[in-house]
C-alpha cells in the first residue's frame, strides 16, 4: 500500500504559537484517496533540519506532503530548502501562478510588490499546481526511484489552512495520476455516556471477535464522547461496506441508546436532526453553561427551524423573575439541585412556547455548597411527558467541566425525546 508522511514547517508550530489544523486534514483526506498516513513530523524554520527530515520522510514514504514556510518574507525559508534538496539550480517564473498573484492583490485592493511577484518564482525542476486562493503555488517534486529506494513525490503546500484546504483536490488528484491507490474503509459511529474504559469492557466480546483485517480505535472527546472507527485497508470497497456494516449491527445490542449517530458526528447535530425530523422546538435556560448549550445548538447551520432561544440565568434573581422559580425552593433545596433544574426547564418552556427545554444549574470548578460539591451539575429536562432531572459529576478545570455540563445535557434531552418518541 502506498504511505505518505505529513510535514509541518515552521517555529509558530513547535513553540505553539498556533494549532497544526493541516495535517489532520491532509490526513483524512489522503485516506478517503486510499492512502496511508505513516506518520507525521513538524520541522523547525531551519535549512538544514528542512533537508535532512524531508529526506528522512521520502526514503519512508511514497509520497511527502509539507506546508509552511513559503511565504514572501525572509523568514520563510522552505523554497531554498526544496530547491536544494531537488538539485535545482534557478529558479522560472510559473505565469499562471504571477497571473493569481495579480488578481488576488488587485481584488483586495493592494499594491502588487516585487516580494509578492517572487512568490511566482519556482526551482527549475518542480511541477506546479496553481493556488487559487494566494500567492504561493503548491511546488511538486518527483524523485526517481535510485534517490530514495521508491519512486517519491513531495508535495509543497503553503501553511494558511484555507489555502491549503483549497488546494488539496487538485493535489490528491495528482497523487493518483501517479501512485495506485487502494482503497480504506473507515466507519464511525458515535458514544456518549460512557467513558472510554468502561466502553472497552461493555464491548470485549464483540470486539474480540473482529477479524483480524479490522481494525477498532477508539477516540474520546468530552464535547463529542467517544467514536468508534471501524477500518479496513485494501480489498474491495462495497464488499468493506457490507463485512463492516454486519460487524456495526452485532455491535448495536452492546450499546443501546448510547450510540447518537452512525456517522462521524457531533451531538448537536444528531440531536438537531431529531428535533428537525419530529417537526420539534427547543429552548434552553443556562446557569453554569453561561450559553454554551446556546452556542452548540445554533453551531449547526439550519438550526433556526428549531432553537428558539436561551435564558442565561445565572443569578438567583434572575431565576425567579424570569423563569418563575419560586425562591423558597432555591433557599431550601440549593441553587444547584434537581428542584431547580426542573423549575428552569419547565420555566423556559413556558416563556419559549418550545416543544421542549433543557436547563443546567451547577459548579464548574472549586466553588460548591453544603448541598452539592464543585463540578457538579443538575440537568432538567421538560417536554410533553413531563419533566426529568439527571446530575452530572466530573473532575476538570471550569472550561472542560462546561463543556462536559453542556454535552450531557443535550445528550439527556437527546434521549428523553427518544424515549417519547418510542412510546
């Protein structure tokens, strides 16, 4: 099978001055091509390092892909470096790519400079790929088989993700007019409500009885839980289909209502579909998420024909004049107690008018009371069967806890609405 290596280049990367979000979709990208990602390196803005580790990625792989470092100004560094490492000896200017460079300048306004005309300027001996969305081209290296043991190819992109996102059809298609690509199998399905320990030994049976071609990760996410992801690597893709399938039906006994989707998915998508699908509204009155349940619902593009707002209470006196929970309840029962959840909810869904409400009071980091201790939190539920309560423990700083909070509600309003639809 053909493998690629994913090169990263640039200090911002190493000193985490910014988030590497190109070899995550380079990566996914290449395996949807049917090729296998080997490994993935990030390279310091340094010449010789540049070389010598691209070397190293060529002699492994197939086929190298980088990105960073082709920049206009003096620090970036990686075009000598790849002119270098091919034996060119000038550098030509590719037209198409000088043409892109004046429209793309032009249309914002911006005077075309001799810095941003050098960016056209390639080693003699690449291939190039135009950039439709900036200034530097995608350059392409093939290198003969006596170079590195294999036939190779390096892919230079540039380091600006919505450039290189744009790019990557053209450069995939590139890579199978020359490599022959196999074909990978990857199916998701999505868990929440289980940690990734206690899914493992809920599931053994069925897992120790894959066949030995498939291949079973596991891959949790506080917002998302865990997916599941099924893959298989070579043989024929419908024939994949249909063994993995079979293997996702003997699975589904195991798990229950805790699979939200079949799909590589997020909760609030899932959980939009089935408000979409039911022709249902839904309101949210927020506490301790401070709006992030708000935020994750309306995430979801269409998500208009459902969500119809959220209350942020977050004092007491908000509580009580908005969403009419009585005060004597907060004073005896706790402003984090189930008593509570379940006035917001039922509250929210009275000034919404919403098919349902979702609400969460709770501590998210080291405050708590005599009633409650920190990261906790109380979900109520309201709808046409009446209202629920569920409470929520976890152990992480204020911003995983809200998100935890916020996932664990939309994931009980998830399963209430199932539950009634069942009946």
């Amino acid at each position: 099978m053909v493998t690629a290596g994913i090169c990263t280049i640039g200090d911002e990367i190493l000193i985490g001055q910014i988030v590497d979000t190109n070899s995550s979709l380079i990566s996914k990208a290449l395996g949807e091509a049917g090729v296998r990602v080997g490994d993935m390196v990030s390279i310091a803005d340094d010449r010789s390092q540049i070389i010598r580790r691209l070397s190293e990625e060529l002699s492994m792989n197939q086929i190298v892909i980088s990105t960073g470092g082709l920049g206009p100004t003096k620090d970036d560094i990686t075009k000598d470096a790849l002119a270098e490492l091919s034996g060119s000896r000038r550098y030509v200017r590719h037209e198409g790519q000088e043409r892109l460079v004046y429209e793309i300048l032009h249309s914002r306004g911006l005077d075309v400079l001799d810095i941003n005309l050098r960016q056209a300027d390639v080693p003699e001996n690449c291939e190039v790929i135009v950039n439709r969305r900036g200034t530097a081209p995608i350059m392409v290296f093939h290198f003969p088989e006596d170079r590195f043991g294999h036939p190779a190819a390096l892919y230079a992109m540039p380091g600006v993700p919505y450039e290189t996102e744009a790019a990557l059809a053209d450069v995939i298609e590139d890579i199978r007019t020359h490599f022959p690509t196999s074909s990978i199998y990857h199916k998701s399905l999505m868990v929440y409500g289980l940690a990734e320990s206690a899914l493992s030994k809920l599931i053994e049976p069925w897992e120790d009885a894959l066949p030995e071609d498939i291949h079973l990760a596991y891959l949790p996410n506080p917002l998302t839980g865990v997916r599941l992801r099924l893959s298989i690597y070579g043989g024929d893709r419908e024939t994949e289909e249909k063994r993995i399938s079979a293997q996702i039906e003997a699975l589904k006994p195991y798990l229950g209502d805790k699979v939200y989707s079949y799909e590589d998915d997020t909760m609030e998508a899932a959980l939009g579909r089935i408000l979409r699908d039911g022709g249902f509204t839904v309101a949210a009155a927020e506490s301790c998420t401070g709006g992030e349940i708000a935020h994750l619902f309306t995430s979801v593009s269409g998500s208009s024909g459902y969500f119809l707002g959220s209350v942020t209470a977050y004092s007491a006196d908000v509580k009580v004049k908005v969403l009419g929970v009585p005060r004597e309840v907060i004073e005896e029962k706790g402003i984090v107690s189930s008593e509570v959840a379940a006035a917001m909810a039922e509250g929210a869904r009275a000034l919404f008018g919403s098919s349902f409400a979702v609400a969460t009071t709770g501590w998210a980091d080291a405050t708590g009371d005599e009633h409650e201790p920190a990261g906790t939190v109380w979900v109520g539920v309201s709808g046409p069967d009446g209202t629920v309560t569920e409470r929520y423990r976890y152990k992480g700083d204020r911003k995983r806890n809200i998100e935890r909070f916020a996932a664990s509600s939309l994931d009980t309003l998830r399963r209430y609405i199932i539950n009634m639809i069942k009946r």
